[in-house]
C-alpha cells in the first residue's frame, strides 16, 4: 500500500487484574479502594489495538502511531515505563479522572477533541483504535461515541485481523457467535476498529525503543491537559463485588442419567 496511514489509538491505564479490587463508595461518587495504591498497567484490551497499530505502521512507510490516554497522570507515567519499551508511538496524555464508573459519553467527548486537535492528523487517512472491552468497564461504547463525534461512520468491533489491498481498501475480520468471523470490505480510510485479541504476540522490550519514545512521553506528560469529565445526570445505587454462591451435596450411587438429568433440570432453572 503507497498511502501513508494515521493510526490513533485509544488507551486507559486500569489496576493489575491480578489485584484484588474492591468497590467502595466515596464523596466523589463509586471507585475502587486504595484505587492510587494499585499497580497499573495499560488496558489489555487497547494494548492489543496498539500492538496491532504499530505493526500495520511498520509494513507502511510514512505512517504514524498516537497514543491518547486519559487518567491520572501519575499512572500514566508509571506505566509508560514499561509499554514505551514495547513499540513505537507519540502519547498525547489528558489528566482526568478514569475507571470503572466514569461517563462513556463525558469520556468519549474529552478524547474526540483532543484527537480533532492533533497537529499533521490527516482525517482521511485516520484509522481510530482501540479496545472492542475494557478491564474497567464493560460499556462497549465509548470508541464508537468518538468516531462518531469525530464523522467516521465506517466502525467494526470485536476486531482480529485487518489486511489492506492495494487498492487502499481493506478487509476486516470481526467476532461473531459460534467461535466464527464475519469478513468485511472497507473501501478505505478513515474508519474505528475496537480489537479483540487479535493475533500478535507482545512485543519484547526493546531498550532503543524505549529511550526513544521516553524523550517525548515525559514532555508530552509535564504538559497534560486537565480534564474533568462531568456525570450528566448519571449516578449509581450501589456498587458491591458479585457475591458467591455455592451449594454442595453430597449423593451416593448416582446413575450417570440420573446426574444429567439433574443437571439439566437445574441448568433449566436458572
């Protein structure tokens, strides 16, 4: 493919998912407890996108990679510790609040407009990326609000594989039932691709990489925007860990129809 390409990618820092996470509620609304004493690392599911971003932007020559994060500040720079050893990338980081209970519209409007404000961004080569999830939030929503406050109607979730033509349209294969991809044809760019897992591997830490992105990520994160995203009327009732339940008996010379049966009757139940 001759034409450069634009690939802006939408990541959040979240707690360690090895951590145990416990909701509270606080003056400002639900969070997480001793939120700001977790470890954090880059949101899985966008560190996939972003793998995926830098490996399309090796195989053509001109293009680029911005990594838009909104969150604290503080967190943001300790994980780009570890994920500027990864790829090649210009973090344009947003200092606001972020997590599990933040507003996926008040989100979306904070990231649009920093990525409308990008200097040498060419919307007709943009590629927007991101998690098709989040570890933070299940709303699957928030990449599609920014492409759409940013124009772009041509959008694909659950993404694993993008492939481009010469013709500079590509196709994408997205996650649907039964463990199957449906096959799409885009005519071209500018378009919003939520990844799955795809099929990279994680990139190994490459020192180089890593000094080379750090002299623009700790300027880049002296001067981070403040952003404070406002509720607009959303609250929650209650936030509160799923509550396990377990219920064992013990039974005797049980005939392998009768546990089906019983099984079946109780999976029926639910």
């Amino acid at each position: 493919m001759g034409n450069a390409l634009h690939v802006v990618v939408c990541a959040g820092t979240v707690p360690d998912p090895l951590q145990t996470l416990e909701p509270i509620t606080g003056p400002n609304g639900p969070g997480v407890k001793n939120e700001m004493m977790l470890p954090a690392v880059l949101d899985p599911w966008a560190a996939s996108a972003l793998y995926e971003a830098a490996n399309l932007v090796a195989r053509n020559p001109g293009s680029k990679v911005w990594l838009v994060s909104l969150g604290s500040k503080a967190k943001l720079q300790q994980v780009m510790m570890a994920v500027a050893q990864k790829v090649s990338f210009e973090l344009v980081p947003i200092d606001g609040p972020i997590g599990g209970f933040t507003d996926a519209h008040a989100t979306a409007a904070v990231l649009a407009e920093a990525i409308a404000a990008l200097p040498g961004l060419n919307r007709e080569r943009l590629l927007l990326f991101g998690g098709w999830e989040s570890a933070t939030r299940g709303a699957g929503v928030t990449l599609q609000l920014v492409g759409e406050r940013l124009g772009i109607i041509d959008q694909f979730q659950g993404v694993d594989q993008i492939e481009f033509r010469e013709d500079g349209s590509f196709e994408v294969l997205e996650r649907v039932e039964g463990g199957k991809h449906q096959a799409s044809v885009c005519m071209g760019t500018p378009a919003v691709l939520g990844w799955a897992t795809g099929n990279l591997a994680e990139p190994r830490n490459n020192p180089q990489t890593g000094m080379a992105n750090m002299r623009t990520i700790m300027p880049a994160l002296q001067k981070a925007k403040p952003a404070a995203l406002q509720a607009d009327g959303l609250h929650y009732i209650s936030v509160a860990l799923p509550k396990q339940h377990r219920t064992t008996r013990i039974e005797k010379d049980m005939t392998p129809d009768a546990i089906a049966r019983e099984l079946v009757e109780w999976i029926g139940a639910e």
